[in-house]
C-alpha cells in the first residue's frame, strides 16, 4: 500500500484555480511535512516562469522536454530556505493539457531526484535511515480534471513509480505546534592556509559541519524539562475545547545547554594547522519548528528545532556570500584584509493564510519591507501584507529605521519584545597566523612535559 497524503483544502482551490491560458504546462513545489504513518501538505507554489520560458511554452502541442530543470532545481533551492524547522519539499505538482498527460513521467521523475540532490549538497545534516524518503509528485488534467498521485524514493535511484492517495482536509495546519528557540552562537572556524584551492564559502562550509556535530549531541530542555525521546511531546500538557471537540494550538520554549554539548564519553584528540585567517560567526539566533498536532513524539519535534538551527546559521553565510559576489566584492580584498566585519542577514516571517505556521525570509539592513514582500511573492506565489512581516531579531541600530519605520509588529506580547535579541550574527575575517604559531608553540610544550613527565 501507498502513503497517504493529508492536503489542506487551501491548497486543493490554489491549484484548481492556475489557468493554463494557452500553455501547455503549469508546475510547481509541493510544501508540507512527512510522518511515518502519513504525509501532510499545507502549502503549493508554482514555479515561476523564465520570460524566454513563454513562448515555448504557448504552444498547446508542447512537451515537457521543455521543462527547464535547472530553473525548478533553483526555485526549489530558494524556496527551501524559506521553511522553518519541519517543513520540506514534498515533491512537485504539474498541471496539464489532455495531450501532453502521458509526456509527464519521466521529467518529473528525473525532476524531483535533482531538486533532492540539490538541497541535500547545501544541508549541515542528513536524513536518518528511519525517514520517509518518498517524494511525491501529484499530476492533475486541466480538462478532465483527473488526479494521478505518484511517489519515488529519491535515496534508491531505481526506485519505480508506487501510487498514494491523496485526501483533501480543511484547517489542517490551524492547530499545529510551534517550538521557539533562540541560541547564542560563537564560532570560530580556521581558514587553512595549505587548502590552497578552498573558498572561503567552503571553508565556512567545512567548519560549519563540525560546529553541527556539536549542535546534533546537544541537550535540549522543552518548557524547562528534559523529555524522553519517544514519549508523546503533549504528554503533561492540558488540552482546552472549543465547543465539543476542536483543540487550540500549543507553543513551546526550547532551551539548549551549550555547556552541555560536549560528550563526555567522546575523545578528541587536538590538531594544529597553519592558518592564513579565520572566520568568527557570533551572536543571536532565533529558531523556530513546526510539527503537525497528531501525536506528535519528542524525538520529531527536538529534530526540527535542530535542522531549523542548522539550516539558518547556514542560509544566512550562503546568502551572504552571494551578496558579497553580486555587488563584486572580490574574495581577495576580504582575505587580505586586516580584520572585516559583516552583518548576516536578519531573519522576517510572515504566516501562511489561514494557518498557524508562519515562513521566513531574510533581510539586510538596507532591504525595505516593500523588498521582502515582493520576494515573497515571487517565491510563494501567494499575496502577504507588509504588516504580516514579523521581525524575529532586532536590527541594528544603525540600520533599523529600514524596516522599523514601515513595517509594524502584530503581537505585542511576543517573547523577543520584551527581551530583544541584541544583535545579529557578525561574520569577522581576520589574520591570526601569530595567534595559531603561538598555540602551536604552547600544544608542543605541553607534549614535552607530558612525555618528560610520563617517563
């Protein structure tokens, strides 16, 4: 038997409503969350378009081998990002014309295993042999109206076609659990100087990773209390009724002990290398995850807090190279320079229509609100209000007016008002071949006597 995917009927009118006009094809992205018993879809956004995409595209006659797989990959890509603790790709949807429905298949297949590939090169952790690694992807007629549901197992690569079941649900997504958390963070990542042929981006990458590790074996508190990991996560919790049956969401406060992350029972053994600079990430950070309210597991919910950490410490460096490439700034200039200070975007999110979980962005301090929204829209292909914006840490004070001035906080109560987060993550390049050969004289010394002393 197949999975079965629950949808929000939000998403079942979205795509009842694309018009093809003309096209031959219309696709797009797939949003939701898996579970081991059921897969749950909250979210549809086509992709948008390249301009000289159109014409060929017109053609009603027109086969998908014109589906351009690099510019899904990217929208893919981006749209990632976007998603909180959670939340993934759940595979794609392709709307089309009666005469084309057969031409479909094996594009989509080859489509969904790419868009995988992608967003995995660019994740500090990897899926654990219990997932579920089945992708969807759901193909609709736009004259007949005829649903065909498919799902592929993107780790087997000849893994064949297997048939779901696709079951529309309305407010699936109002009662679900959010989990908040913010970290302060303080990485420090040595630049080799004998890796001659690494970037700094993947420099970064590289000590990222290991700063992952600690984070995965970190211990984490949930409302102040160590839970058990397979134990129901609203065991304990009081449940309020509206009426006769309908429950209201919860939240919870997530804690990490960073004192903590560290396992005692692990050896490290020190090395020393030389190092032509290093990479300092330091500050606040502000995480958020979102698990579906059907009895959820600790286990689930301590996983997405984690992977939303993991995810935006590394889309903000991403981003922020890329900034650094767009406006030309040659990788050169910041390596030779004496010390360089970089303020990493701000995260901003906005909530889904008719639902408790909201999506992110990210903003730098010189990008309006206007900007953010229009990104949003450009990505998720649904309308959002700039009043929506919700700034989940505070600018920096030179650069707050920005959004402070034309974009409004709804809730008032929230956590980080009372208590706002400081400042952003820094991202600082400085030459430090002294301070490394000094650690190196001291870690040698230390050898000496240890062996002097042990014979």
């Amino acid at each position: 038997m197949g999975r079965t995917y629950i949808v929000e009927e939000s998403v079942g009118q979205y795509l009842s409503n694309i018009s093809l006009q003309g096209k031959a094809f219309v696709s797009g992205l797939l949003i939701g969350q898996c579970s081991s018993q059921k897969d749950y879809v909250i979210l549809a956004t086509r992709t948008p378009p390249k301009e000289e995409q159109n014409e060929n595209l017109k053609h009603p006659k027109a086969k998908l081998d014109n589906l351009d797989e690099e510019w899904a990959t990217e929208h893919a890509n981006q749209v990632s990002r976007m998603l909180p603790g959670g939340l993934l790709v759940l595979g794609v949807f392709i709307i089309t014309t009666l005469e084309v429905a057969n031409d479909f298949q094996n594009a989509l297949r080859r489509l969904i295993f790419a868009m995988e590939k992608s967003m995995n090169r660019k994740r500090l952790w990897n899926f654990t042999e219990e997932e579920i690694s089945e992708r969807v992807i759901l193909h609709i007629c736009s004259s007949t109206k005829k649903i065909s549901c498919r799902t592929y197992d993107v780790h087997d690569p000849k893994s064949s076609a297997r048939p779901a079941d696709w079951k529309y649900q309305s407010g699936l997504s109002t009662s679900w659990l959010s989990l908040d958390c913010t970290i302060h963070i303080d990485i420090h990542i040595p630049l080799s100087s004998t890796s001659v042929s690494y970037t700094l981006e993947k420099n970064t990458k590289n000590g990222l990773t290991r700063w992952a590790k600690q984070i995965e074996n970190g211990v984490y508190l949930i409302n102040g209390q160590v839970k058990d990991e397979d134990c129901d996560l609203l065991e304990g919790q009081k449940k309020s009724f509206r009426g006769n049956t309908q429950a209201t969401s919860h939240s919870f406060d997530v804690r990490v002990l960073t004192q903590l992350l560290l396992n005692s029972d692990h050896r490290s053994t020190a090395t020393v290398q030389i190092c032509s600079g290093s990479v300092n990430l330091k500050g606040s950070v502000k995480c958020r995850a979102y698990i579906h309210s059907n009895k959820p597991k600790v286990k689930d919910a301590m996983q997405a807090v984690k992977r939303d950490l993991l995810n935006t410490v590394a889309y903000r460096c991403e981003i922020l190279f890329e900034d650094l490439l767009l406006n030309e700034i040659p990788e050169k200039k910041v390596m030779n320079s004496e010390k360089e200070f970089y303020i990493l975007p701000h995260r901003v999110f906005v909530p889904i229509p008719g639902s408790t979980v909201k999506l992110c962005d990210y903003k730098f301090g010189d990008e309006s609100a206007e900007e953010i929204r229009d990104h949003f829209i450009e990505m998720l292909d649904h309308m959002i209000q700039i009043e929506d914006l919700e700034i989940a840490e505070e600018v920096n004070t030179a650069c707050m007016s920005s959004m402070n001035n034309e974009a409004s906080l709804e809730h008032k109560d929230d956590k980080q008002l009372e208590q706002p987060i400081k400042t952003t993550i820094m991202l600082k390049i400085r030459q430090n071949i002294g301070v490394i050969a000094a650690f190196a004289v001291a870690v040698l010394a230390a050898g000496i006597s240890f062996h002097y002393f042990s014979d």
